[in-house]
C-alpha cells in the first residue's frame, strides 16, 4: 500500500514497509518476553550486589578507623559495623510480608505478631553488636619463619565486661581461621596466618573480627591493623656442602670427629637437624622421627662466608647460607658469619643462631 506502514519479521530483521528505509537489525537472545534486555539485568544485578564485606574495607569512613595503630585499641561504638545475613535479609523480608498482609486484610493479630518480631529482631541486632563492641585488642605476637611458610599471629581479645562474649571469629584475606569463646574479664587468644613469600620483614596488616551470636541474623565485624610484624629468615637450601678452604680456621684445633663425641641419647626431630643423626632404627620401630645427639669433645669450628660460595645470585647465596648455619647448629659446632659490611664471630646456641638467621633474612634491607 501507498503511505501504510507494515511490520514484517524477516530473518531476525524489522522492515518498516517502505523500500527506501534499511531494516533495523537485533539479536532475539538479547530480548526477554516483557522487553527488557539481558545487559539491564546483568547491570541492575551488580547494582545491588552486596558488597563483600570479608576481603577490605568497601567505605572510605570505614578506612579511616582500621588503623594501623601501636598494637593496641578498644573496639568503640564507632568501629563496630552491623548488616543483616542472609538469614537477617529472609527474617526482614517475612516482617514486610507479614505487614503488607496485615494491612491488607485488616488483622490486628498480623499487626501484633509484626511488631513483636520486629521488636525482637531490634533487641537481637543490639545484642549482637555489644557483643564485639566494647573489647579491647591488644597485638600477641608472632615467630620467625623461612620463605615459602606460613607466619602465625596471635591477637589477644580481652573482655572489660563480666559477659563472656561468644563466636567471636577472626579472619585474614576472606579465610577465616579461628572462633573463640572469650569469659567476663578475661583474656582470649585468636590466631591467624599469614602467606610469607619472601625473606624480610613482614606486616600482618589488617586482619577482620566478626561475631553473628546470639541467631546469625545479623553480622557485626570490624577491621583492625595493631602493627603486628614478623621476621621472614630466607628459605633455605635442601643441602649445602661446607667449602673446604673455610671448615677449620687457620690456628684452631682440627675438626673432631663424632667417634670422640659421648652419645648422650635421643630427643624428637626438630626443623634444622641434621638427617645424618637420625636413628632410622628406631623410627622404623616406632613410626617417630628421633635424632641422636652427643655432647663433650671439642666443638668444631666453622665459618660461613659469602666470598667462599660457588653458587651465584644474591637470594642463591642467601639460601645455601641459611642452610649452612641450619646444619652448622645442629652439629654443634661453633660458626661465624661473614656478609659484605657484617660479621659475626664464633659461636653457637640459640641466641646466635637466631642472630645468624636475622642478618642473613635483613641483608640488603636499607
């Protein structure tokens, strides 16, 4: 027809009719039944996705409150945060239901059993919130560990009230480790982990407290940096042989053999030992890894130095190195450490070996 407008499908294309017009494309997948499109859904989706309030701070204001602070701080009323759960989100959505039908067909007794959950779910929201507010934290300290392990913080809940707090749950990096019980004016430790990828000092940072006791319809949590640090010693090599030029110092005694040692009996294997001095006869007798130790006789002397390693690369020297005063210690022999611009005299014990291990993990470190 002349000026008549016609709408006709053609291979998923719109023609108006006319033959002067070019037909409008679309793509049917990209079209629901009542018009709306895909793409709207998936934005309105992310619109009103509930931020993930496990992994950081969503909120600028929130920011500002987790510190860091000197390893210690009360949880005040302005760095606990409340939501409901998704059970607090079902409750919230029952009492709008039940309010919408009590309006509609006029029953008292809708009203009355609204009001009374809602009342309720106040006092449980409240009750949730004093549980975590109002303690105060304090920073429990931690261990040294090797590259590639895991470092281990303690934090120390302590509760000012006489109300035992309960659930409380601390978690790291989304990873929740640890739920403790903490009793009216006592103290509780929680404990965390923490990836420890390279030698050095290592920041705790931030970690996340939560509790959803007394029902789980609601979540109160707060983040807090107390400042926490560990030292990360560098991850030491599976074996290392001793430089010849450098086993026994010009002067010294010559290195005792372990035939002029006493045997002094058994103890359970611990990281470090050498495996030369495990009792395999009796770990196959018994299923436990034992080493046997010897005391008296001279001890040995031997200096580790950077200067007498073949190997090449700062962290390859670092790492045979670690692992040098790793087997030196548990030989007991007395060893010195030598570094560009540090070095340690003779010794042996825990103290030096912990001395040892610190410089080999800050070297290089402004």
């Amino acid at each position: 027809m002349g000026n008549s407008y016609s709408i006709a499908h053609k291979s998923g294309e719109i023609w108006t009719g006319q033959a002067n017009l070019q037909p409008i494309t679309f793509k049917s997948d990209r079209l629901l039944a009542n018009g709306t499109s895909v793409s709207f859904i998936s934005s309105a989706r992310a619109f009103f996705q509930w931020p993930d309030f496990t992994r950081k701070p969503v909120f600028k204001f929130i920011a500002k409150r987790i510190g860091p602070f000197n390893g210690t701080v009360t949880l005040d009323r302005r760095r606990v945060y409340i939501l409901p759960t998704r059970a607090g989100l079902v409750f919230l959505l029952l009492l709008l239901l039940l309010l919408v039908g009590s309006v509609n067909y006029n029953k008292s007794l809708g009203f009355v059993l609204t009001f009374i959950l809602l009342g309720l779910g106040n006092v449980i929201l409240f009750a949730t919130w004093k549980n975590l507010a109002g303690s105060r934290l304090r920073a429990g300290g931690s261990l040294p560990v090797f590259a590639g392990e895991k470092a281990g913080f303690a934090v120390q809940l302590e509760n000012q009230s006489v109300q035992t707090r309960y659930s409380i749950a601390v978690s790291h990096q989304g990873r929740e480790y640890e739920v403790v019980d903490v009793p009216g004016e006592a103290v509780a430790l929680a404990h965390f982990q923490v990836d420890a990828a390279r030698r050095g000092i290592l920041q705790a940072g931030r970690f996340r407290l939560s509790t959803e006791f007394p029902t789980g319809l609601f979540v109160a949590w707060t983040w807090i940096d107390l400042s926490m640090q560990t030292l990360v010693y560098p991850r030491p090599a599976l074996s290392a042989e001793i430089p010849i030029s450098t086993s026994v110092e010009a002067g010294d005694q010559p290195m005792q053999s372990a035939g002029m040692e006493e045997y002094a009996g058994l103890r359970k294997y611990q990281p470090g030992d050498s495996w030369r001095r495990v009792a395999w006869k009796v770990v196959a007798r018994t299923d436990e890894l034992v080493t046997r130790q010897y005391h008296g006789g001279q001890p040995q002397l031997q200096w580790i130095d950077w200067q007498s390693l073949s190997v090449s690369g700062s962290e390859a020297r670092l790492s045979v190195m670690t692992r040098l005063v790793i087997d030196a210690e548990a030989a007991g022999r007395n060893y010195g450490l030598r570094l560009p611009g540090v070095e340690i005299e003779p010794a042996h014990g825990r103290s030096h070996y912990g001395h040892c291990l610190k410089a080999l993990a800050l070297y290089g470190d402004s």
